[in-house]
C-alpha cells in the first residue's frame, strides 16, 4: 500500500505520466488478465500451450539428463493454466521434482496451486508470495539442479538494457549447467500483434483501466472511467508495444492524502511495454548475459519460441548452430 502510494505519486508527477505494470494485478486485474488470455485475438497463450503439450517431454528428458533432481522455480507465475501441463510432462523424467511458483498476487498462488496440484497431485509444490525481485535471492536450494522459467512473454516487458540486466539477476541464483527456460513473442504481422492489445470486447481497455479503479479503491482517488481511454501502439521498426492510458480532457484527479495530479487534454499515461523480438535481439540478450542457447522450441508458426539457457562457464557463446533460435526463421 505504502509503496504502491509512493509509485503513484512519482509516475503522475513525472512528464511524460508513468504507472508500472507491477501493479496491474490486484484480485481484478488477476480476473480480467484470466479473461484476456481466453481471448482469440490474445494468441500468446495459445501459441505457449502449443509448446507446452508437444514439447515438454523433450525438454524434460535434456535436462533429466544432466540433474536427476530438478528445482523448478517460475516467476510471475500466474495461475498455472499452462504450467500446470508442464509440471505434468516433467514429472516422469525426474527421481525428485520440485516446483516452487513467485507471484506478486497472493490471491492468484492459490490458483495456482489448485490448478498444479489438480493435475500431478504428487509434485512437491510451495509458492511464495511476493517481488520476485526481493523474494528470488532467498531461495534455497539443496543439491538438485535448477531451472528457471519466465514464460508468457513476460520478458517483453523489459526493454533490451532491462533484459540483459534481468537475465544477470537470475543468473545471480543459477550454479554451472542449470537452466532458464524463456518464452518471446516473436515478431509477426503488425494488425495481429496490434490487434492482441485492442481486442473487440474491450477486455485488454478494461484491464489498464482496472490500475486507475485500483488506484480509486486503494488510494482514495477520484478518476472518472469515462474521462480517460486505453490507446495502445505498435512500432514495426523497433518491435514495441507500449500501453497508455489517456486522459480525454483537461481535468484534475485527487488521492486521499491530499496529492493533486493535473492532465492536459489528451495527455498520456504510459503503463506497459510488450517487446516482439527479432532475432538479434535475443542473440544479443544471451551472450551480453553470458548464458548458452541451449536449445529453441517453436510453435508451429514460428511466430512463438521457448528458449531453453544455460549457465555455462565459457564467456559469449550464443549456440550450437542446430540450436540456433533463428536457423529457421523467414
Ligand atoms: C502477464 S502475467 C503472466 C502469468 C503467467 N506467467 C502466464 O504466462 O500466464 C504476469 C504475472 O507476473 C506477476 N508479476 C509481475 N511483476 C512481478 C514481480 N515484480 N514480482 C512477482 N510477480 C510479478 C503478476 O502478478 C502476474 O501474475
């Protein structure tokens, strides 16, 4: 609350306006993200599932092969609506598996966990709640290998520098040879990727808006719905998406501490970016980061890839040229 409050405060007062999208998940905003990824025109998660069900075997079977024992720790997990499929696609290849889910939202673990546990009821599972940021460093491990997962193309929400800085955060819990398991939309058709963040009901508008009611529930703000629309825009060029919220006339909002923010006429709020990936942009990733790419699953498409790391102990090495992630792309 306190620092959801001091976030608010600094992005409303900055120029141009900024909110995280950190805080788009409160109980609402877990309900409507649900929502989004049922949505036809949202094609990631569906492109993911694809992956998921024909691939995680394989992927299983290359890491069994190298750690018997297997911690498996997900971050920003979600409700495991897909993961709960992988978990059950490992679990043979493993003598012990363990799965460990991070989420911010407390309300979304419990989801989570109903949704892994349904599925292989004799997983070792925990979650902890909380920032994965502060919350991953504290891990503890035994002598099982590890392998992160970052998957729903959350790493597009970090641009290039965050990326690589992100990658060496999670190599700071990595020992020689475990593994980090990354999902990245790739670069496709401007309308489709335009398309999966302006979607025909409204979900993905009521989902960025949901920050403004969260801010109104949390902070005793006085935003009117109606004054303010969701506007998101793709650059073909860069292969960015950025969110924003719009404000659709002058006006003044308050916060219950007193705090006044004042927008101009079609002044924006700028609340995510979603990078689609090109294939230098993955290259440079890995070896600025020091990971190996150890192997790349793709859906059928091509539009989607799982990227399975290494740590490695030699410096700059980007691929086999069989595991290249762009041998085979257009
Ligand atoms: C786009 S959702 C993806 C969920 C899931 N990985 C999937 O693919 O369906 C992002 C998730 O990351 C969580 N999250 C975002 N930032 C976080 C942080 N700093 N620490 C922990 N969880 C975070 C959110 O609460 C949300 O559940």
């Amino acid at each position: 609350m306190e620092e959801f409050l001091v976030h608010v405060k600094r992005g409303l007062s900055q120029n141009p306006k900024k909110l995280s999208s950190r805080y788009f998940y409160d109980t609402q905003g877990d309900a409507l993200y649900q929502q989004i990824m049922q949505l036809k025109e949202y094609y990631l998660p569906a492109c993911e599932m694809q992956i998921i069900k024909s691939r995680s075997s394989e992927i299983a079977r290359r890491i069994a092969a190298i750690h018997p024992h297997l911690q498996v720790i997900e971050l920003g997990a979600g409700d495991g609506s897909k993961t709960r499929y992988m978990m059950y696609h490992f679990h043979p290849f493993f003598d012990q598996l363990e799965y460990i889910a991070m989420d911010i939202s407390a309300n979304v673990l419990e989801i989570n966990r109903k949704e892994i546990l349904e599925q292989t009821p004799e997983l070792n599972y925990q979650n902890v709640a909380g920032n994965y940021f502060e919350t991953y460093p504290k891990l503890k491990r035994g002598d099982a290998g590890r392998l992160v997962l970052f998957l729903g193309a959350n790493i597009g929400n970090y641009l290039k520098q965050d990326a690589i800085d992100f990658f060496d955060f999670i190599k700071s819990g990595l020992q020689i040879n475990d593994y980090l398991l990354v999902a990245f939309d790739l670069v496709k058709h401007p309308r489709k990727i335009l398309k999966a963040y302006d979607d025909s009901k409204g979900a993905t508008k009521a989902f960025n808006l949901n920050l403004l009611e969260r801010i109104n529930r949390e902070l005793g703000g006085n935003f009117k719905l109606d004054d303010f629309d969701h506007f998101p825009f793709y650059n073909p060029q860069n292969g960015i998406t950025t969110s924003n919220i719009i404000s659709l006339k002058e006006q003044e909002v308050k916060l219950s501490d007193g705090s006044v923010f004042h927008f101009d006429a079609y002044e924006a709020i700028h609340t995510e970016v979603s990078k689609k990936f090109f294939r230098q942009d993955i290259e440079d990733i890995a070896s600025k980061s020091n990971y190996l790419m150890d192997e790349t699953y793709y859906d059928e498409k091509k539009e989607y890839a799982f990227v399975l790391f290494k740590h490695e102990a030699q410096k700059n090495i980007i691929a086999n040229p069989s595991a290249n992630v762009f041998q085979s792309l257009p």
